[in-house]
C-alpha cells in the first residue's frame, strides 16, 4: 500500500468527472487500497478516486476514522438514487480544500446505489454524518467540491484566499 497525493484546489482535475469502473481487477483493487491508506493518513472520513488524480468512479469511507480497525467501505460506480430532507453540514472540511470549513446545505437522508469492491449491487440507506460523507465524496466523482455549495461571497473569499497563498509558496 502507498500514500497518495491529494490533489488540492485549484488542481483543475478536481472539477473533471469521474469514469465510470469498467472491470474490477487487481489494479481496481489496489487503487482502493491506496485510497484506503491516504484517507487515514491525512485524515479523513472520505476520499475520492479523483482527489488523488484518479479517473475512476471509486470512493472509500469510514465514518468512525478508525485506523487501526481499518473499517472502511467502498463504493464503484455511486450514484443517489433517492435523496430527501434539508439539513445543514455544519463546519463541513475537505482533504482538497485546505484551511476552509463552512456550512453547507446537504439532503438529510439519502439511498445510494454501487457496487462493492466484488461487483456485487450495493444500496445504502443514510441519514445523518453518513448521508453527508456519500453526498460529498459523490460530488467529488461529479467534479463539484462543497465550496461550489455555498454562498458566492464566501466562495469568492476562499478562491483569493487561496491563490494568495499559492502565490507566494
């Protein structure tokens, strides 16, 4: 296993869609591993295939950030299938976007389909943090980060933020 780099705004690949899985081989396989293995050591709850650079429809999550149980889920090819609700991320972070939370409006309940690092069908029911963590790192597969989510104003707050930092890096 290996520690990926994490891609951060305003990589432009951030905002490309991911390619749907086609076969799940051993390369697949060790892709997830990676993933695995970066979104522990960053830390995080989620990463996107596409926030390491990868052009696949992969992400994995682990809601308790549990390293040493290594308790993560993975799924191929995601989408939400049903969302319903209103709720506020409160204090919502990204592993792409550094130094920025914010409040982002989320559905409060989600089903989303995909499969399993096997190929078998898999639906998840959630509500709640899970919810939030599956709308988030699905939107990364669709080339949209939770700034694109908030009000203009703070968005626009970041982006110069940022780019003012990058500039005298």
């Amino acid at each position: 296993m290996s520690v990926l780099d994490i891609l951060t705004y305003p990589d432009p690949f951030l905002k490309h869609p991911a390619k749907p899985v086609e076969e799940i081989d051993e390369r697949i396989q060790q892709i997830i591993e990676d993933m695995a293995e970066t979104m522990y050591q960053a830390p995080g709850v989620g990463l996107a295939a596409t926030q390491a650079g990868i052009d696949q429809s992969i992400i994995v999550f682990d809601p308790e950030a549990d390293s040493s149980s290594r308790n993560f889920q993975v799924l191929i090819n995601p989408g939400i299938i049903d969302a319903r609700g209103k709720v506020i991320s409160e204090n919502e972070g990204c592993l792409s976007v550094p130094d920025f939370r914010s409040d982002v409006p989320r559905f409060d309940h989600v089903v989303v389909q995909g499969l399993d690092r096997h190929g078998n069908a898999l639906e998840i029911d959630a509500g709640g943090f899970l919810s939030t963590i599956l709308q988030h790192e699905i939107d990364h597969l669709n080339g949209i980060l939770f700034i694109d989510r908030i009000s203009a104003l703070k968005r626009q707050i970041y982006k110069r933020k940022r780019l003012k930092e990058l500039k005298t890096v």
